[in-house]
C-alpha cells in the first residue's frame, strides 16, 4: 500500500471516529433536552392542576378538576382515588379505565416512567395527591405526552448526522486524496531524481520544488540539494585526487623504470641508478606516509601527544633548519618572538612550522627573505612565516590548502619542492590541535601565514 492510500485511510478514519464520537454527543444531548421540555410541560400541568383544583376527603369527586383538565389539550390526564380507581380522565385520550402505568400509582412521590400504548410512546408522569392536613395519599394523578414529536426528532438527527457524515467522509477523502498526492508529490520528485542520478551517475542534477521553500517538504528539498552538491564536490575530489595521485606516482616511477632498464642493459648496477631509485622510492614513501597522515587527520584519528610545549624554543629550532633549506639564496630571519605554551603534539607542531617553511622558501626567489615570527595575542599564540615570493591570487586562496593544489598552473616544481601535501597536512594539523591556519597574501607582495593555537588556560 502507498504512502498516499496510508495517509488517506488515517485522515479518514479519524474523521469517522470524530464524527461518530460527535454524532453520539449530539443525539445524546439532543434527546435529553426534548425528553426534558415533555418533562417540564407534565409537572408544569399537573402543578397547574394541583394548584388550581379542590379536593375532598372520602373518594367524592371534586367538580374543579374537570375544568382544569379541558385547558390540557396536548397532555392526557387522569385522575384516581386511594383505592386506585379512576376517577375522571380527559377526554382527548381514547382509552377509559385503564392506568398510563399502574405500577407508579404506589409512589408517595413523582416519579416520571416510559410506556407504549397503542404501538406509541408515552411519558408519564406519577403525582400522588396527599391530605393537606394530615399529609397521607388521598390519591394519584397520573399525566402523559406523546413522545413522537421527540422520536421524530431523534429520526430525523439520525437521518441527518448519517447522511451528513457520509457526505463528509466521502469529502474529506477525496480531499486527503488530492492533498495527499500534491503533498508527497515533491517527494516522489526527490526519488525520481534520486534513480535518474543512480542510473546517469550524474551528481549535478539537482531537485526542482516551486512551492514553499521553508516548510518540511521545501526544508527536505534544500537538504537533499545540498546533499548532492557536497556529494558532487566529494567525488569531484576524489576524482582530482585520484588524477593527482596518479600524477605525483607516474614520475617517479617512470624514474625507477628507466634506470632499471639502464641496469639492465649496463648489465650491473652503477651507484648513480641506485641512488636515483633510492631517491625516488623514499619520495613515494614520503608521498604514501603523507597522505596516511592527512586520512588521519581528516577523519579524527590522527593520534597526538598532550605535552606542555614550548612554541618559541621550537621556532629556534625550526629557524635553524630553515637556515640549512635554504642553502644561503634566502635569507631566513626571526621577528617579534614571545615566550608561550600551548598543549600538544611537538612534533607534529614542528612539522607544521617545517612545512610552512619549506613552501615558503619554495616560492621565494634567491635573495628574497623569510621571517618566523610568535606573539602572544590575548588567549592565543599566533606563530606565523612571511615571505616576499610571488604572492598568491585572490581566486587561489580558497583552494590553497587542497590535496596536491599548487599555485603554478602548469604544475612544475622546483629542486626543492614537494607534492603538494605540505600546506594540506599542516592545516589538518593544526585542525587537530584545536588552532587554525590562515593565509594572506597578494600578487607580488609576498604571503603570510598564520598558524594560531590556544595558549594553556590563557597564559
């Protein structure tokens, strides 16, 4: 069964349940209410006629009753002594002698009863007549109306409320039909789109919904556009990734296949083709320990040391490496250098300053300069490497910390450049350790980055 025939089926059945629990309370309260008007009319009359008649003790009939009960046309009336014998009785009521309800003329109080006579309904109403003097029942008087105005009334309810909620429910489930379908038909929408991306393999297709954009169907339309788009970008990467690994691996390895097969014609092994091998071997292994790495990072299991450690002894450390990277063409300074802790991993923290170094001096020509700085800014430490290279393009930034993005469109490196993993690993890094990195930088002037970390407790 379709979601539109369930959704159907439970508007209509709680329809039928409201209409049925509606219709009861209604006959219900509709029925009293009559019941009760007859009610009223009878102890109205038979006050009227108690009021307004004499009576005598010893059975005689009093002469003022009769006149009371002519002015009763709709109400039947009869009159009985103590011995239960009828005394006088309207005369709109056909039958004589016989009692509306002969086991209500023992009461010593009013009592109303129910009766069928004649295949008719009837109200009674039972007054027993008492001795003003003595207060002892002298006799009964005994009035009923017909109930057929209320059973009519009852009949045509009835007819009413089940003619009404037929039409109603009929209505209502021609309308939870049509609302049913208009409501679920973005969602059939979002499956359709779902199957026609799942058979094209196409992720740039995208769910169009021209109603309300904030309400649930409009709110699911977005998140799943939303989730095709990052969908899309996901595999655009791992495409990209894929072309880069497979870029970064295809020269090394045709560096070891051509000296391999030089080995193999020389017919020995020369130091020369070794050390290239060598070289290359550990440059790929690099490559594959970098790209570990990043995974880890990425996913948050990059496992990391909680230690007290000392930013500004580890830049002097790194400022002395970065002297022996740059081989005297750049010349590598310190700045502003302030005393601060932050908890972490050092190595992994040497590594990203290592790695901020190393592309600084990547994109620095000969005689340009590189400066490591750490300052302590409010409740954080700011360590941070400029440099007066080539600059980055503003459309660049964005993309600067990519997996094996470089800003060199055509993708050349230098002696000493890596494979563009360098920033990447840095920023996750860095992610890690609850900081983060940013880059400024223009065309020509030179970048700066900024590698920001919280300081322990503040100090």
């Amino acid at each position: 069964m379709t979601l539109r025939s369930r959704l159907t089926i439970w508007y209509t059945g709680v329809l039928i349940v409201v209409l049925f629990i509606f219709g009861i309370v209604v006959y219900l309260v509709l029925s009293a209410s009559l019941t009760r008007q007859v009610e009223d009319t009878l102890q109205r009359t038979g006050d009227d006629i108690l009021r307004a008649s004499q009576f005598r003790i010893g059975g005689i009939p009093l002469s003022a009753i009769q006149l009371e009960l002519d002015l009763t046309a709709n109400v039947f009336v009869q009159v009985y002594n103590y011995e239960k014998t009828l005394l006088q009785q309207t005369m709109n009521f056909p039958e004589t002698g016989h009692p509306f309800d002969s086991e209500a003329l023992n009461t010593t109080v009013p009592i109303f009863s129910t009766i069928v006579l004649n295949e008719s309904r009837l109200r009674v109403l039972t007054l027993p007549v008492l001795n003003e003097a003595n207060g002892e029942v002298v006799g009964y008087l005994q009035l009923a109306e017909s109930m057929a105005t209320v059973d009519g009334a009852r009949e045509l309810l009835v007819f009413i409320l089940l003619g009404g909620g037929l039409i109603a429910i009929g209505v209502a489930a021609f309308v939870g039909w049509i609302s049913a379908g208009s409501a679920l038909r973005p969602i059939g929408q979002v499956t359709k789109s779902a199957l026609q991306i799942t058979q094209a393999d196409d992720l740039s297709r995208r769910v169009k919904h021209t109603g309300p954009q904030y309400d649930e169907v409009g709110q699911m339309v977005t998140a799943f556009n939303d989730t095709l788009e990052r969908l899309e970008n996901l595999f655009q990467t791992q495409r990209r990734f894929l072309q880069d690994v497979s870029h970064e691996l295809r020269t090394p390895l045709t560096a070891i296949r051509g000296n391999i097969d030089l080995i193999r014609r020389m017919g020995k092994a020369d130091k020369i083709s070794l050390d290239a091998v060598t070289g290359e071997v550990d440059r790929m292994t690099r490559m594959v320990n970098d790209l570990l790495l990043l995974v880890q990072a990425e996913t948050g299991k990059l496992p990391l040391a909680q230690d007290i450690v000392e930013l500004d002894t580890l830049m002097l450390e790194v400022f002395q490496q970065a002297k022996i990277l740059s081989n005297g063409q750049v010349k590598v300074s310190i700045g502003q250098e302030d005393q601060v802790r932050v908890i972490g991993d050092r190595d992994r923290l040497k590594q990203v300053m290592l790695n901020l170094v190393a592309n600084a001096l990547e994109h620095t020509d000969q005689n340009g300069t590189v400066t490591l700085s750490l300052a302590r800014i409010e409740d954080h430490a700011r360590f941070t490497v400029s440099d007066t290279g080539e600059g980055i393009a503003k459309n660049e930034l964005a993309h600067i910390f990519e997996r094996f993005y470089r800003v060199d469109p055509a993708r050349r490196r230098k002696d000493r450049g890596g494979a563009g993993l360098g920033l990447s690993i840095a920023y996750w890094i860095t992610r890690s350790h609850r900081g983060r990195l940013e880059v400024a930088s223009q065309p020509g002037m030179g970048s700066t980055f900024s590698v920001w970390l919280p300081l322990i407790d503040g100090v």
